[in-house]
C-alpha cells in the first residue's frame, strides 16, 4: 500500500505536467502562449506576497528571540507532563503554527538526540508532518489576493493545529507508547 | 484578529527582550525575520511561474471546468456558496490532491489560484469570502498521506522504519482535517446568523432604504 501511494506520489508531476499540454493541444490551445500567459500572473503573485511575510516573519522571529516563546513553553510544560508525555515534544506545538523552518529544524534535532524511532522521535515526526504552518498558509495565501480581514480562518487553523498535535500524541503514545 | 496577534508578538516580544537583557538579539531576530520573508517569497516565484502556466494550460484546455464538473460533487458539500461548474472548484481539487500527495509547491500555487478564482466572486475585496475560510481550513490542517520531508529526515538519521509514521500522521492529520472543518462550519453558521460586519464608509445618518433587513427575533439564539 505503501509502494503504491510512493509510486503515485512520483509519478503524479511528470504525468501532470505531460498530459495537460497534451490535452490541451488537443483542444487546439497554442499551449506555449497560453503557458506564458498565465506563467506571467506567477511573478506578480510572489512580489504581493513579500509584504506579509515580511511582517509575519519579523514579529515571529522577535517573539522567539526575545525568549517569550521559551517562557510559554516552560509555562505548558509541567502541565502535559502529567499525563505522561515527554516535555521534549511540547514546545512543537508552539511552534509548528508559527514556523515551518523552526519546527523542522527542532523536531530534526529531537530525531538526531533521541533517535529516529524512539517515542519521543515517533511523536515530533508525527506531529511535524500531520498540520501545515497556519500563519504562513494564512500570510501567504490571503496576502497573494489582497484580503486584509481573514474573519474566523486563523482561529480555525489554530483550533485546528491544537487538536492535530493532541491527537499525534494520543496516537503516537497508544501506537508505540 | 490579525493586527492584534502581530503588535501583540511585537510587544510581548519587546519587553522579554527588555527583561532579559536581549535587545541586541531583539534587533538582530528583525532583520533575520524580514531577510527570511523575502528569501521565502523569492522561493515561491520558481515553483508560482511554473504552475500558474501550466494551470493557465489547463484553464485554457477546459480542464478546469471539466474536473469540476466531474469532481465538483465531492467539495460542493464544504464550498456551499461557490456555483457549481465554477474554475475554482478545480483548483481547489487540484489543491486538494496535491497536499494528500505531499507535493507541497504544487499545493501552494494550485491553493493561491483557487483563492484568486474565489475572489473574483467575492463582493468585498478585502474581507474573506467563507468558501475562503474553508479553503485554509483544509490547508492550514493540510490532510497528507504522504510526509515526504518527515520520512527524508528519519531515513537520513538511520530509522529502522522511515515510514513507520505514515499510519499515525495520517491519524493526526485526519482528525486535524475534521477538526477544521467542524470548526470552520460552526463559524460560518454563526455569521450567517449575525449580521454582516458594516462596509467602513456607512455613515449613520444616511436616509433610510438600505438592504432588506435581517428580522432580529431571528437571529438571536
């Protein structure tokens, strides 16, 4: 099963990137203009997007240097740590919302320290990849159109991160625990 | 929301670093965090020119419209509010696959093409739409059946099992995905029941014969 989805994975782009011009060509499309075309609208979309993550970044990365973040974390921790979870893991739900690169760079440090296939490493790696970055998805996504008020999104992607990371823990802890 | 978790980080931010003497780290941690934004906006314009042409070949070719139609069933049920045959129901679908794929920058710029599409049905431009909402819903929990990075970074460090997290992050991720859609349906009914938030210019004075007025017996629960 899991050959079958790996095998899908690779071959998913190249098929994609083959067919559509194919059936496009097909449908009489002069696919290289088109290509351009709309190739053109990519440039813009990334210029747009600079501004928020600019300022999503900053005042991430001061919030982590300033030691704020350590400070939440030393708050939470003794609380999940009476249910049995390791406190190494805790800080990965602070941080997985917040940054994609910060919370592969500690979960890839938890694996390097306490190995790939302990609970500890079973639990960072899981909680690592079931959630996307909620504040990059929500920075770049709406900044790319323009959409300054986001209603109730950020609160349903991190409602969302929070349930993620209890459920890798429950799973992780019932799995290999 | 936004305005207030960004001053909010900003100012926590500032009096941590006044309290443990690490205003130099404070600065630094600014121009490292705006040089990063860049670098990764400059990492999207690859992988956002690439996908745009090609999806502009697909929009071209009708493929679009076709994978909606075909498709269109399985989200109309999330996106309620976007009709039916629409561009952008496509695009979502093609978001949708390629985050279950793990292909994250295809997902991205298939996900920005599907939010433009949903502007363009949007009434007001700056204020996100709930078919919006719910799009970043679905990515932000971003359901995956494959974690490519994760079971890279196991194998590099000697894992006896690399994918042995494949079954347990698509248990977490599956409860994450319903989790945001519970949550982004509770919201969106309890919009619908409030009144929609005032456009800034209204002045409120103005003469009578706005829009057809919500009955407020109704809508308080």
């Amino acid at each position: 099963m899991l050959e079958l989805i790996s095998l899908i994975s690779a071959w998913a782009i190249p098929v994609m990137i083959t067919l559509i011009p194919l059936y496009a060509y097909y449908r009489k499309v002069p696919v290289y203009d088109s290509f351009v075309g709309g190739a053109k609208d990519g440039f813009g979309t990334a210029i747009a997007v600079i501004p928020h993550l600019v300022g999503m970044l900053v005042a991430i990365s001061v919030f982590r240097a300033s030691g704020a973040l350590d400070f939440l974390m030393g708050l939470i921790a003794p609380l999940l740590e009476r249910f049995g979870v390791p406190a190494e893991v805790l800080p990965l739900g602070l941080l997985r919302p917040l940054t994609g690169t910060g919370s592969l760079a500690y979960t890839t440090d938890l694996i390097r320290v306490h190995g790939p296939d302990s609970l500890i490493g079973m639990i960072a790696s899981t909680i690592q990849g079931s959630t996307d970055t909620t504040l990059y998805v929500l920075t770049v996504y709406f900044g790319a159109v323009g959409i300054r008020n986001g209603r109730y999104a950020l609160k349903v992607g991190l409602f969302s991160d929070v349930v993620g990371f209890i459920a890798a823990i429950i799973v992780c802890m019932l799995v290999f625990g | 929301m936004i305005n207030g978790i960004w001053l909010g980080m900003i100012l926590i931010g500032f009096v941590f670093a006044a309290v443990n003497g690490r205003m130099d780290e404070f600065t630094a941690a600014v121009f490292d965090g705006a040089k990063n934004g860049v670098t990764v906006s400059f990492g999207l314009i690859s992988v956002l020119v690439f996908w745009m042409g090609m999806m502009r070949v697909a929009e071209d070719a009708g493929l679009m419209k076709l994978i909606a139609k075909a498709l269109g069933p399985v989200v109309s049920f999330l996106f309620p509010d976007v009709p039916k045959g629409h561009p952008a129901i496509g695009y979502i679908l093609s978001n949708m696959s390629a985050n279950l794929l793990g292909l994250g920058n295809a997902a991205t710029p298939m996900g920005i093409k599907a939010m433009q599409e949903l502007q363009t049905l949007n009434p007001d431009k700056e204020t996100a739409t709930p078919a919006m909402c719910t799009l970043l819903a679905l990515n932000t929990a971003s359901i995956t059946l494959i974690p490519a990075t994760l079971i890279a970074v196991r194998l590099n460090y000697g894992s006896a099992e690399p994918a042995g997290i494949v079954g347990t992050t698509l248990a977490a991720t599956a409860v994450a995905t319903l989790a945001a859609i519970a949550a982004d349906r509770f919201y969106r009914r309890l919009t619908l029941l409030r009144r929609p938030p005032k456009p800034p210019a209204v002045r409120t004075g103005s003469a009578g014969g706005g829009g057809p007025a919500v009955p407020h017996s109704s809508v308080k629960g």
